[in-house]
C-alpha cells in the first residue's frame, strides 16, 4: 500500500515537472517568436521612417531640422540595432557555432520577411496586428498588389536587411574571438 502511495506521488511529481518543463519551453518559444517578428522583423522597417521628414521638410538650412533627423535617426539606429542584438541572442539560445548555414539561410528568410512586411506597411498601408486579425484581407491585398514594383521593393529591402544581419552576426563573432584570443 506504501508502495502505491509513493507511486502516485512520484507520478504527479513527474507529470508536474512535464507540465512545468513543457510550459517553459512553451514560454521561451513564444518570446522567441515574439522577439523574431516584432523587433527584428520590424527593426528593417524603422529604416523607411525617414518618409516622415517630408512633411516637415528635408532641409537642413532651418536649425531646428538638425534636431528633428537627430531625433528621428536616434529612434531608428537604436532600433535597428536592438534587432540585430536580439536576433544574435536567438541564435546564441538556440545554435552553436557550426550551424552557419542554417543561421545565413534563417536570416535570408527573416530579410524576405521584413521586405514583404515593409512592403505591407508603407504600400499598403496596413498595421502589424491586421496579420494576426485579418489575415485573408492581408493576403488578399498582396496578391493584388503583386507586381514588378513589388518584387523589386521586397528584393532591395531584404538585400539591404540581409547585408547588414549578416556583416553584423560575422562583425560580432570576429569581435568576440579576437577578445577570446
């Protein structure tokens, strides 16, 4: 009878402990996720925030326009930035050092990614939530809106996005041996 008792507590210890371990990696998957489409996914397109500046002009004969790119440029470095810093904690987490492909081809698709969402916001007009809310109208306006112009676009951005994630992952990893060393 003592037996049995320890039995059942030892299998509810284990199924809790399943849960438990089940519902960390649950919860470090989702913040990855998280990380991975709203900072860095979205860091390539604060670099289309200039935009804004038209409508407060683009010179810089008017002091006060050294303030506003300043502020503006602050915003978008510190923001690029942080998405690359959080993409390279992702893959420290979840790769070691030999996985170069894999990282170069899940940064190649993360550029697309974020060319077709830069594309989605500044053409399209539409918001980071409509994926998750209105899905068949997202995917309806960008099968409309497929075009040359589009390709293009989604091509230049993620080329732009690529380089930078790339000569940044290398950058850091050259930095950190020539430290080790």
């Amino acid at each position: 009878q003592y037996i049995g008792i320890g039995l059942t507590v030892r299998m509810q210890y284990f199924n809790y402990a399943v849960l438990s371990a089940g519902i960390f990696i649950g919860v470090v998957l989702g913040f990855s996720m998280h990380m991975i489409v709203f900072v860095t996914l979205f860091a390539g397109y604060m670099i289309t925030d200039y935009i804004h500046l038209q409508y407060i002009g683009i010179g810089l004969t008017v002091r006060m326009q050294y303030f506003n790119y300043a502020v503006l440029s602050a915003g978008i470095f510190i923001g690029v930035v942080l998405g690359i810093l959080s993409l390279e904690l992702i893959f420290k987490h979840y790769f070691d050092k030999r996985h170069d492909v894999l990282e170069l081809f899940l940064m190649a698709v993360l550029s697309i990614l974020s060319g077709v969402g830069i594309y989605i916001g500044r053409f399209l007009r539409l918001n980071s939530w409509d994926v998750f809310t209105r899905l068949q109208h997202v995917l309806s306006l960008i099968a409309e809106s497929f075009s040359m112009h589009m390709i293009v676009f989604v091509t230049l951005f993620a080329g732009v996005q690529f380089a930078i994630l790339v000569i940044s992952h290398y950058g850091v990893r050259l930095i950190q041996n020539t430290v080790d060393k």
